[in-house]
C-alpha cells in the first residue's frame, strides 16, 4: 500500500475526518447537508472519538457524491493514532481503492511521530497473504492501495520513512511464518530471505550440515537428523556502527515444522509448527529493517533452521548429545527442541564475533502461553538494564514483554544424572527452566535475554495492526531496542 503526503484532499478518495475523543462537537463538515448527515451518522454509531471507532455517510461534495469517514483518534496519543490506522483500514481494504486522511482540521492532534505511526498501522494492517487462495470472492480481495495524508508536513514524511524501512522487514517476517511447511524449510527459507534482503549491504554466512559438523554442533544436528531436510544457519551481519563499536547479537529459532520428533505432539493443531520458526522469520525481519533504514549499529543475526521430523534416524528419548560449547545434553523430550537448536548458534556467535549483548528470540514453550496467553512474550534476562531497554521498546511499539526470573533453585531443576544438563524440568517452570537450560551456554561479561514469544507469531484473531494470522511480532520491538540501546 502507498502512503503520499499531499496538501489537498484528492478527488475521488474516500475522505477520511480525524475526531479526538470528546471534541465530536468542533468537526467541521463544510455545509448545512453535509453538517445535517454527519451529526445523523454520529448519532447512529454512538460516535464519540475514541481510537479506533468509526462513523460513516455519504455526502455531496464540490456537486459528487463521496464517501466520508469519521475516525476516532482518541486522546491523540501515539498509541491512539496507532490504532486508529489499523482501523481505518480494517473499514476500508476491501471496499475502497484510496483515501485522503485530512488532518487541517485538528487542533494540536497532529504530531509528526504520531501521524507517522499512523500511516505504518494503516500499512500493517492492510498486509494479507493470499497466494494459495484461488476462489476468492472479489468482495472479499484487498482494493486499498493508496492513503494521503493531508496537512501532516515535511516532519511526519521524514518520520514515516523510517518506518517504512521496518515496515518491510515485518513484511518479510509475516511472509516467512505464514508459508506453509512444504514451501518454507531451512533450505528455501535461506533462499527466501537472502532473495529479499539482496542489495541491502547485509553480509551473508550460511552453514550446511557438513560444516556444523566440523564444528561440533551436535546438539542442533540431533534435532535435524530425523528430516530428510538439512539444516543450514543463517546469519546477516550489518556493519553500520564505528568499527570499535560493540556487537548485538539477535538470535532466532527456527524449527521450520515440529512434529516434536519421537515425543510426538498430538494430531490436533499440529498444522500450527509450521510457525515455530517465529523467533528466526523475527530476526530475518528485523534485520531487514535495520540495514533498510541504515541503522548506525553493528548488529549480527543468526538462524538456527531445522525440521523435527519422526523417521528412523531421528534422536531418541535419552539419547545423550554434545554440544559446541562441549557441555553435554540428555535429551529426555525431543519435542524440547528449540533449546538444542538455540545453544548451538548462541555458543557459535559468541565464538565467531564476540557480541557484547544477544538477545535470542524464540516459541519455546507452551508454558509461556499458559503463563501469559496471547498478549505478552516471555522475557528472561541476566541484566537488568537490558531488560529494562526491552521492557520500554515492547511498551513504545505495544509489542509487549513481561519479565520472569532466573535463579539457581530453578536451574537445578535440569541437572542430569548422567550428562551436564536435561533439556527438560519438570512440568512446573516449564518456561523457566528452558531459559535457564540456554543461560548454561552465556560467556562471563556477556548481556543476554532470552524472549519466548510462543503466544505472540501467529493470532487467531485481528489486531490493531495485523489480520488473522502472522503478526511479525518482534520485528518492530527489536528495531526499536537497537535505535535506543545503540544509537542513541
């Protein structure tokens, strides 16, 4: 979808009048009909301007009939502006090709930021993925393609680039998680991304079987080695930070479908694994935005891509593997999988180049859905500052985090009667446990968290600015932690 600033409201759009909650009363509607079917349609929908709320009618305008939009905008905060670009286009993707947003009319509601964030949720919103669909109604396909915004100024346009650049980058996220598993495994999901991410100035290492091999990655190869699908890790470096500057690490899993191996899941809901790869499509996406805008950061992400598959040559439970770090692992459930992939390309990042700070994100555990449900990611974290860096880009971008603790009553919960480690606890602490299973593999003086996002990839039902489906949750927290802890 295309956002244009302009200066006028464009013939033939849908003309769309920003409301702020309690000032219903101030719009102007340009005549005595228009006045007359404007306070009908208020009337009707119980309109007071909170965000998101919308009341509509048709009206003569300049001699033609056109179609107008009252949109609540709330308080006017970011967040309220947010949400009443998710809802503006929710109303109007598919039954109107384009919009005029006339922003003249508002009195000190019309901050630059706020009205950017706007234009990015109106954009989010819109993204459908429907390339399997071939019966769809044509009532029922996007016709949204374009939105001005009238009035907003050079300040608003110039703070909409940046999240166009993120933008793409969610994009990309929500295409990798949305992909059915016989399109998308660790193979054609390196092809995928380095196919969208060409010419961004990202440098690019992937790791086949052989070579993890060679390093010792058993713990991840124990997961993969029940697919006919290889493994691979991915990793995109950005150098836009001063040379000597310190290194973020983002770290993502990627278990393109989990069939939980051996511990097989159960047959109903299982066509959901194919999201499992969430925290990986995340660090794809994020990374994608962060060489798109050009961040002054030096920021490494790495994808640990595998397929959990139940075929004779997959690892049993009490098999014993071997890490990279060297520490070793009983395996007592291979449906606990996520972590063995996750310790390997931490120790490996950490060897390669030496990050002062990782952040890894990953669907870990079902626990964390019971915890929290579908409306905050887990985080774990062994600093406080940078827990708190994460804690205040989730509530910037309302992407958000809650924290848990770690401590060593719940780490030697997976100690192993005859290896290092467990890859599982006991029922109780699931989610802490499998954060503690991954602190095991943390060097002294590195800064790390840990973000089960298990309830966050994929919703059941629309969001402020996401439809049914994949949310790219992630992408624009991740963005947002790096502008603030990095570049600022």
């Amino acid at each position: 979808m295309q956002i244009a600033f302009t200066s006028a409201v464009e013939t033939g759009d849908v003309i769309v009048l920003p409301v702020a909650k309690g000032k219903v009363d101030t719009v102007q509607f340009g005549g005595e009909e228009q006045g007359a079917l404007g306070k009908a349609a208020i009337e009707a929908a119980r309109f007071k301007g909170d965000a998101g709320t919308i009341a509509e009618f048709f009206a003569t305008v300049d001699g033609v009939v056109r179609r107008v939009v009252l949109l609540g905008i709330g308080e006017g905060s970011a967040a309220d502006w947010r949400k009443a670009g998710g809802a503006l286009t929710a109303k109007l993707l598919t039954s109107a090709s384009s919009a005029s947003v006339d922003l003249t009319g508002l009195d000190g509601q019309s901050a630059a930021e706020a009205v950017a964030g706007f234009a990015g949720a109106a954009v989010q919103r819109g993204w459908r993925y429907d390339v399997y669909r071939t019966k769809l109604p044509e009532s029922a396909k996007p016709v949204l393609t374009r939105i001005a915004i009238v009035g907003a100024g050079a300040e608003a346009e110039a703070a909409y680039a940046r999240i166009h650049a993120v933008n793409g980058g969610l994009e990309l996220t929500r295409t990798l998680v949305s992909e059915p598993p016989n399109k998308l495994y660790p193979e054609s999901f390196v092809e995928r991304v380095l196919r969208d991410v060409e010419g961004l100035g990202l440098e690019v290492t992937v790791l086949d079987e052989a070579q993890m091999r060679d390093l010792g990655m058993g713990a991840l190869l124990g997961v993969s080695q029940g697919s006919v699908r290889e493994g691979r890790l991915l990793v995109l470096k950005w150098n836009g930070g001063a040379a000597d500057a310190e290194t973020l690490a983002l770290v993502g899993k990627g278990v393109t479908f989990d069939t939980g191996g051996i511990s097989i899941k159960p047959a109903a809901g299982m066509e959901d694994m194919k999201w499992d790869m969430g925290g990986a499509g995340a660090v794809a996406g994020a990374m994608k935005a962060i060489a798109a805008r050009k961040a002054k950061a030096n920021v490494v992400g790495v994808m640990g891509l595998v397929e959990n598959m139940p075929d004779g040559n997959a690892q049993r439970p009490g098999d014993v593997v071997t890490s990279m770090s060297g520490q070793t692992i009983e395996v007592i459930n291979t449906d606990a999988e996520g972590r063995l992939v996750l310790c390997d390309a931490l120790t490996w990042v950490q060897k390669t180049h030496s990050p002062s700070t990782i952040v890894d994100l990953a669907t870990l555990t079902g626990a964390m859905i019971i915890s929290l449900g579908h409306e905050h990611g887990g985080l774990f974290a062994n600093d406080d500052g940078l827990a708190d860096a994460l804690l205040a880009a989730s509530k910037t971008t309302d992407e958000k985090l809650w924290r848990f603790p770690l401590s060593d009553a719940y780490d030697k919960l997976i100690d192993s009667p005859i290896a290092d480690m467990k890859n599982v606890g006991p029922r109780g602490g699931g989610s802490i446990t499998a954060a503690q299973f991954l602190k095991r593999y943390i060097n002294e003086g590195v800064a790390w968290a840990h973000l089960d996002i298990a309830g966050m990839v994929w919703s059941d039902k629309p969001g402020v600015n996401h439809d049914k489906g994949a949310t790219g949750y992630g992408v624009r927290l991740l963005d947002q932690f790096v502008a603030d802890r990095f570049e600022a």
